[in-house]
C-alpha cells in the first residue's frame, strides 16, 4: 500500500473532511504531517475514504452516528465538537444533535450527556460566528 504524502487515498480522506469543514484539511493534515506525514493516509484514509466514504448510508446519518458514538465514548471532547459542527455542516440540526446527546443519557449516563452538551454548546457558539461573520 502507497503511504506516501501525495497518496490517492490520503487526496480522498481530505476531499471528505473538507466536506465535513472547509479549511479542515489544511488544519488537520499540517498536524499529523508534523508527527508523520503517513498518519493522514493511514488514520484518515481508513476513517474518511474507507468507511465514511461508502455508499449505503449519507453523510449526515454518518455524522449523527459519529456524534452518538464520540458522546457516549466520553473522552473525546476535541473530535465530538469538530463532528458536532460536521453534522451541522452537512444539514444535522441543532435540535436533532441534541436529541441525540439527550439519547446518550439512557445508554452511557447523564454525565457523558452533560459532556455532550457542553461539548454541543461549544460548536454551536463556533458555528453561529460563522454564520454572523
């Protein structure tokens, strides 16, 4: 398998995240380059180009399980707040990102709920500057 920087699979994955985020990319790639520049191909082309890529669920229902998923983990406040904006991003709404927060509650517990919220409460304030500026 090609790792190289300039990889297929590497251009795929950041094609999806740039769908996700515009400039996320550049942000995301510059940081696991800085460590590997093989990190993004590997990490990214599995998550991105492999899986969320694939053809049988749309791009919002993958945000809202990713959402539901990083909620319940509880340990990924950095990577539940980029695909909280992701969801957004890609036409998940506000109210239906809570509910699925709200969800969580009865399957992981109310605290990674209250984490899920605030991490919600952090991306929606990122979001509506956006759209304000």
């Amino acid at each position: 398998m090609n790792h190289s920087v300039g990889s297929t699979r590497r251009t795929a994955a950041l094609q999806v995240l740039e769908q996700l985020e515009a400039g996320a990319p550049d942000k995301v790639a510059q940081n696991l380059d800085e460590v590997a520049p093989e990190l993004v191909e590997i990490v990214l082309g599995f998550a991105f180009a492999d899986v969320l890529s694939r053809p049988d669920l749309d791009l919002a229902s993958r945000e809202m399980c990713t959402v539901a998923a990083l909620t319940a983990m509880g340990t990924a406040s950095g990577q539940l707040e980029f695909h909280i904006r992701a969801a957004m991003n890609v036409g998940v709404t506000k109210e239906q990102i809570i509910e699925i927060i709200l969800q969580m509650a009865v399957y992981a517990g109310v605290p990674a709920c209250m984490n899920g919220i605030a991490a919600a409460k952090r991306a929606f304030a990122i979001v509506d500057n956006k759209t304000q500026a």
